[in-house]
C-alpha cells in the first residue's frame, strides 16, 4: 500500500501535466488583419501594443524584443498601421502575444498633420474604450475605413469626417443614437424643429419627454440632420467652427455618458482644443 503523501504528490504531477497540455492545446493562433490602435514601452526591450483585429476583436499583445535594434518587428508597430498580426492567444489571459506583424499600409501621412493626427487618436481613444475582444471585427473594420477617410483629406475637412466616422463606429458598436424616434417614449419626432439630446437617454427627446425630466442640450434641426447623414454613410461638411465645436462636444458627452467610468477622453479634448486654436486650417 503507497503511503498517501506519495500518492498526493502523483496525483498532484497529472494535474499539473493535464493542466500543461491544457493550456498548450487551447493557446489560438490567430492570423489576422490588425490596426495598431496604441503602443507604449514595456520593460528593456518590449513594446505593448493593442490592436483591433478583424477575426477577434481589440486585442492587447506583448512584442517581446520589438525595441531590439534587429527587432523582428521593425518599425511595423507604429501607430495607425495596418497589417496581418500573428497573435497566440492565451485563454485565461488578457495580454497576447505578438508572434509577428506584417506591415500593409503604414499611414504615415496621419503623423504629419496636427489636424489629422487630433481627429486620428480621438478615433483611436474610441476604439480602445468601447472595443472588446470578439467583436465581430466591426471595430477594426470601420476605423480603418475612417483613419483612411482622415489620411486622404484636406486638413479643413478633416473634423467633419473624423465625425462622421466617429459616429459611425458608435453604430457599428451598436449604440447609435435615436434621431427619428424619441429615444424614451419612441414617438416619432418631428422635423425641423429643434430638440432636446437627451446623453442618458440615448438621443433626442420628443417635446413630452423634454418637459417630463428630460435633460441634456439643444440640438439645432440642421444639426441633427447633419448626425442623420453622417450615420447614413454620406458625407456632410461642416464649415462653421462653432457647429464643428458643439459636434465635438455632443459626441464626447455622448461617449462618456455611455462609458460611465468617469473617466475623462483625453484624446477628445486635445481634438477640440486643437479645433478651437487658429491652426486648424494651416496645420
Ligand atoms: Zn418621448
């Protein structure tokens, strides 16, 4: 008869040979077309990177080594790029591992505008707060179409796309805001009048809800049908700097009301400040 300490420590190898194998066979490899959403130092050599993935979501991934001078990586995990990321995907962790990164497109022309580069990291703050991982690739999916948007325009028309597409990744995620139907009673609202943006609520409020405790800004007729456009995937200027600002303040307000963390959108605010400076044309 085997003395019970001996057992134990037998019982106790399998377990932790079963639990070994475990993790190895369930470690996904994922191949996927990425965007480099954020990337900071880690330790001596290793960089921390998080990407939107269109097979698996907003990812974090460790480059070990990246800042090696014969880094495997290059310079690929630049910020805004595009490429076909090799992740191993660990399931009870949420940092992956970037096993490599093949460039595609490297958006260098974001960096070289203040005016691109502004609207470029508030689309990526955006990502990085509401992306999740398994999301369908919807996140990387419409930032990519918006930061290529961005990259090809004049620096003026830069706020009403980054716009745009900002509200068009809201949808993508699912949180769109009511526009036609009041986003608490769901009556149908009328046009051109102007009306109550209700953050907590959701949208715009009809007459009723306003009165009955609504709470939130005056939304203009035609600011509204600007936000009914740019939703719809057509493109609407926007050339009076005070409107761009009340756009900019809606959508943030409407984004941190919806994250709730309190946590403020730095990225956000650095866009508008830049708006509100006399650079914006120039920059
Ligand atoms: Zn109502």
């Amino acid at each position: 008869m085997r003395h019970p300490r001996v057992l134990d420590r037998e019982q106790e190898a399998v377990v932790l040979a079963v639990r070994r194998s475990l993790v190895v066979l369930s470690v996904r490899l994922i191949e996927s077309d990425s965007l480099v959403l954020h990337s900071f130092d880690y330790g001596e050599t290793s960089r921390i990177v998080r990407i939107a993935t269109r097979d698996a979501g907003v990812l974090s991934v460790i480059a070990r080594g990246a800042r090696r001078p014969k880094s495997p990586f290059g310079a690929a995990i630049d910020l805004f790029t595009s490429g076909v990321a090799h992740v191993r995907a660990h399931p009870s962790r949420d940092l992956h591992t970037l096993a490599g990164f093949d460039t595609t497109r490297s958006r260098s022309e974001l960096a070289g505008s203040l005016a691109r580069f502004t609207a470029a990291s508030a689309i990526a703050e955006l990502c990085l707060r509401f992306g999740r991982e398994d999301d369908s690739g919807r996140v990387h999916d419409s930032a990519t179409a918006v930061l290529d948007a961005i990259g090809a325009a004049e620096p003026h028309d830069v706020p009403a796309l980054a716009l745009a597409g900002a509200w068009r990744v809201v949808a993508d995620l699912g949180f769109a805001p009511a526009l036609d139907q009041c986003a608490s009673c769901h009556a149908d609202l009328p046009e051109h009048v102007p009306l109550t943006f209700d953050h907590r609520a959701g949208g715009a409020l009809c007459a009723n809800c306003a009165r009955n405790g609504g709470r939130g800004r005056q939304l203009p007729a035609e600011a509204r049908a600007t936000l009914r456009q740019w939703l719809a995937d057509a493109e609407s200027a926007l050339d009076d700097p005070a409107a761009r600002r009340a756009h900019q303040r809606l959508l943030r307000e409407f984004l941190e009301e919806h994250l709730g963390d309190g946590r403020p959108l730095r990225a956000f605010l650095t866009w508008e400040a830049q708006g509100a400076s006399r650079t914006e044309v120039t920059a």
